[in-house]
C-alpha cells in the first residue's frame, strides 16, 4: 500500500500538471484567433476536469465564434460567482435559445414573432432580432435577406436530412462568411 500511494500521488501530479499545459495552449489558439481549435481542445480540457469559471468561460467563446453552440449549455454552469461571469453565462444562453427558436421557425413554422431575446453582436442574435420584429423581406425561393448596416445577410433552409439553417453573410455583393444550425 506503501508504494501505491506515491505512485497514485505522481499519477495525480501529472494530470494536473497536463491540465495547465492543456490551458495554456486553449488560450495561445484562442490569443491567435484560431478558435475552432481552442473550443474544441478547450472541450477536450473541460470535460477531463479543467473546470475553473474563467477558462470555461473563454473555450465558450471560442465555441461561440466558430458557431460551435451546442456545449454552450454545459459551459455555462460554472459562470455563477461574479456579475461578469453570470453575463457570460446569460450571453450563451441566449445563443442557445436563438438558434434553437430560429431553427424551429424554419423548419417547424413557428411564429417568433414578438418573442425578444437580448441582442448580442453574434450573428444568431442579429437573425433572431430581425427575424422576430419582421424585418426581413422574402426572396424568390423563399430566402430571407436582411439588411444589417452594410452587409445583407440570406438565410435559408438545406434540402439535406436533418436540414440545415443557413446564415449567409456579404458585403459589396461578395459572400464573406456562412454559418449554419441544426
């Protein structure tokens, strides 16, 4: 028993210690933008017990601009202690939730209309708000064009299994992102 616990200790040691690099490394992808990379490595380090409020934090933004919103849900539950941290967790859910009525809104037929969420400066949230006051006109094919600013944004729906809720961003007519939800 004698030799087990030192041994149990080290194993310790070293998983703790590959949790801080498994963080440092979230936050130097997160630091160079590339953010799909450090929501998903920040997954990996969150579900295997780097659960600190701030880190969590951060690999659910990095989740929210690759449009990764699923795990927003379980990164949110560690937001409580500060009045920032609580913002944070109510900014995830809200995209949560948006994208969740914008998604039954075109696949279901729900009428959204009147339903207002806070609005972010995250496109599901851009969507949502116009989308919900009325503020879009009808394309040809049953597209919606929204003109936000200097970019029209056209959202569609996939023909693929399950479907698909496709954002398209442009400026100057050129098409500078897309996004999509199921």
């Amino acid at each position: 028993m004698k030799r087990f616990f030192p041994l149990m200790t080290l194993l310790a040691l070293l998983t703790l210690s590959s949790y801080g690099a498994d963080t440092k490394q979230v936050l130097a992808l997160y630091r160079d933008g590339d953010f799909r990379q450090a929501c998903k490595s920040g997954l990996s380090a969150y579900y295997a017990g780097s659960r600190e409020a701030h880190f969590a934090a951060m690999v659910g933004m990095a989740c929210a601009k690759s449009d990764m919103i699923n795990p927003l849900g379980d990164l949110q539950r560690p937001l409580v202690k500060t009045p920032s941290l609580r913002s944070t967790a109510t900014f995830f859910a809200t995209l949560q939730l948006a994208k969740r009525l914008l998604y039954q809104h075109f696949v279901d037929g729900l009428d959204i209309k009147g339903f207002t969420l806070p609005k972010y400066d995250h496109i599901l949230s851009i969507v949502y708000d116009h989308v919900s006051r009325g503020d879009f006109t009808t394309m040809e094919h049953g597209e919606m064009l929204i003109v936000d600013g200097q970019r029209n944004i056209i959202v569609s729906l996939s023909r693929g299994t399950p479907p698909r809720v496709l954002v398209d961003e442009y400026e100057a007519g050129q098409r500078i992102r897309r996004h999509w939800y199921k």
